[in-house]
C-alpha cells in the first residue's frame, strides 16, 4: 500500500505537465515545431542543470529550484498583472525556503525504506549527484551511510595499537581479510575504502603503501582527506589516496 502511495504522488507532477503541454500545443497547433523545440530544449537544460545543483544545493532543494524556474516561467507567461504577481509572490516564497534549507535542513530526508532516520544520529550530511553522505553516530562509534541504506564503520584508530581495542580478531576474521592474511606485506589497492575498514587492515598487517580509490567527492575530500573534524586518524597512516 505504501509502494502504491508513492507512485500515485510520484505521478501527480507529470500528469500535470502532460496536461499543460497537451493544452498549449492543442491551443497554438500552426507553432507546433517551435513550442516541441522550445519542449526539448528545455529538457536538455534540465538535464544540464540537475548535477551541479544536486552538488551546490542538495535533492530537496534541487526540487524546489524546479518550482522556482515554473514561477519565473508563470511571471513571464501570465496574460495579466495580478496573475505576474501571484507568480512572483511563489517565486519570493520557493526562495525563501531554499535559502533556509541551506542554512537548516527544514526540508531532509526523514524516511528511507519506511523506517524513521532519526536527526539526533546525524552529526553531518551532504548531497551531491551521486549520492546523500551521512555520518551517523551509532553507540561509540561513527559510520559514513550513503543514501540512508548502505554503511560502512569509520576507523579512527592507530594502526599499530588496534587490537588493543579488541577489534581485531572481528576484522581479520571476516572473509575479506583473506588478501591481507595471504599477503600481510604486500601495497594494496582498495576501490571504495569507504570508512576504512580495508585501510586499516591493510596497514595493521604490514602493507608499506596503500591507494583508496574514491569516486564519491564527500567521501574523498570530506570524511578522508581531513576537510572537516569528521577524519578518522587512519587515512592520515596511508601513504596514497586517489579518487577519479
């Protein structure tokens, strides 16, 4: 039922456009070519925009920016002035809510999968167009989530002390470890290092040189290369970090 729910809302927007476009080309049949240009031109802007606003504003506020390009297109449109300022009054008011979204999430995520993510977990969250980037506090520890489903620890102990945490024996027990028991010397390469788990078993077993490949920018530059307090010390212990 819930599925059948999100549909229906997912839907509601496209059917409305279809029935807009549906009416101006019913309405203006002998500029036909020129209004299915404009159509297509239009979306191909879309398509343009929608990466770099996901990175400068986030998801929700790249779905109000969409009701603020309605709204100038309503001010220009509008065949009177109180219809222009109805249209900029909702232009005011979609930028007000951006505005203090930015500043204070008024608008996030607060469902995923149907279960309730609480905001007292979240000490930083981020969107760009690959993903949603938390960091969620969970008991003593803190791991990185990317959109709300897959997670992963972020390790922020010294290499060469880490089973005195008693750590240890859990991670060199779990099936990826297999590399590092076979080849405890060896330089490893580590696509998605994510928190650090692999890093850190790299490094406690001997390697001299580990490269994380990255693609995530969030994860590279925020959360390992140590542009916010949220670094974990391990990523400083490796010698190479790439992210393409």
């Amino acid at each position: 039922m819930r599925l059948t729910v999100l549909y229906l809302a997912a839907a509601v927007p496209f059917f409305l456009t279809g029935i807009m476009f549906s009416v101006i080309f019913a309405r203006e049949t002998r500029r036909i070519s020129r209004l299915y240009g404009a159509d297509l031109g239009g979306g191909a802007l879309a398509c343009l925009a929608v990466v770099p606003l996901l990175n400068w504003i986030g998801g929700p506020n790249t779905i109000l920016f969409a009701s603020v390009a309605l709204s100038v297109a309503a001010a220009v449109w509008a065949p009177s002035h109180n219809g222009r300022r109805v249209a900029g009054a909702l232009l005011a008011a979609f930028l007000m809510v951006i505005a203090g979204n930015l500043s204070d999430r008024l608008i996030d995520v607060v469902y995923a999968k149907g279960v309730l993510r609480d905001p007292a977990w979240v000490e930083f969250a981020r969107w760009n167009a690959l993903s949603r980037v938390e960091v969620d506090r969970q008991g003593e520890a803190k791991a990185a989530v990317i959109d709300d489903d897959a997670s992963t620890y972020i390790m922020n102990v010294d290499p060469e002390h880490w089973r005195d945490t008693g750590w240890g024996s859990d991670l060199m027990s779990a099936p990826p470890a297999l590399a590092n028991v076979l080849r405890p010397h060896g330089e490893f390469a580590i696509i998605g290092p994510g928190g650090g788990v692999d890093v850190l078993r790299a490094l406690a077993t001997g390697s001299p040189s580990v490269t994380g490949i990255e693609i995530n920018p969030i994860i590279a530059n925020t959360i390992m290369r140590g542009s916010t307090q949220l670094t974990p010390s391990i990523f400083t212990s490796a010698r190479t970090f790439t992210f393409t």
